[in-house]
C-alpha cells in the first residue's frame, strides 16, 4: 500500500513523539476544564473560621457561638462577653483562616 514504506515514514520515526503530545494536550486540557469548572466552588464556599485541627465539619463552632452560649447560660457576666466579643473583632480584622495545635 505505501510501495514498500512503514506507516511512520511520513514523520520519519517520529509518529510516537506525535501521539505523546497529542494524548498531553488532550489529558492536560480535560484537567484544565475541570479545574476551571469546579475548582472556584470549593474556594468561594470555605468560611474563614478559627478551628482546631482534626475537628470533623459539624462540630465547627465558632468563638462568638461559644460565647453567646456562656453568656446565655450565665457563666460569664455581660462586661466579660463585651469584652470576649470586642476581642474577637479585633483578632480577626487582619486575618484569614489560622490552626491552633
């Protein structure tokens, strides 16, 4: 069919040089795609909180929740929770998300 040639002789042996960039393109632009369609989702939905490490998800609380519990419960007097919540806004205006071992 090709008088007497192989089938690479059009790329001169280098056929598999070609197929190795062709599946890279293809592997690289379908990992692209995914990464560009889901992988905004999970940073727009991450609240910055204060946690511990090793806490599963439903038992997040956060600091203000605690104290509004305390204070509720009376354990701590209304000068104190003043004073927990007025802290809490000044620790978190320059801050992110930060782990406590």
């Amino acid at each position: 069919m090709f008088w007497g040639h192989d089938v690479s002789f059009m790329w001169g042996g280098g056929g598999f040089v070609m197929m190795f960039i062709f599946w890279a393109i293809i592997i690289g632009g379908g990992y692209g795609l995914l990464k560009i369609l889901f992988g905004q989702q999970a940073q727009e939905t991450t609240p910055p909180i204060k946690r511990k490490r090793g806490l599963p998800s439903d038992q997040l609380r956060l600091p203000e929740e605690i104290a509004r519990e305390r204070y509720a419960r009376g354990e701590i007097s209304r000068d104190e929770y003043l004073d927990i919540m007025g802290d809490l806004q000044d620790d978190f205006t320059d801050r992110d998300v930060y782990y406590t071992d």
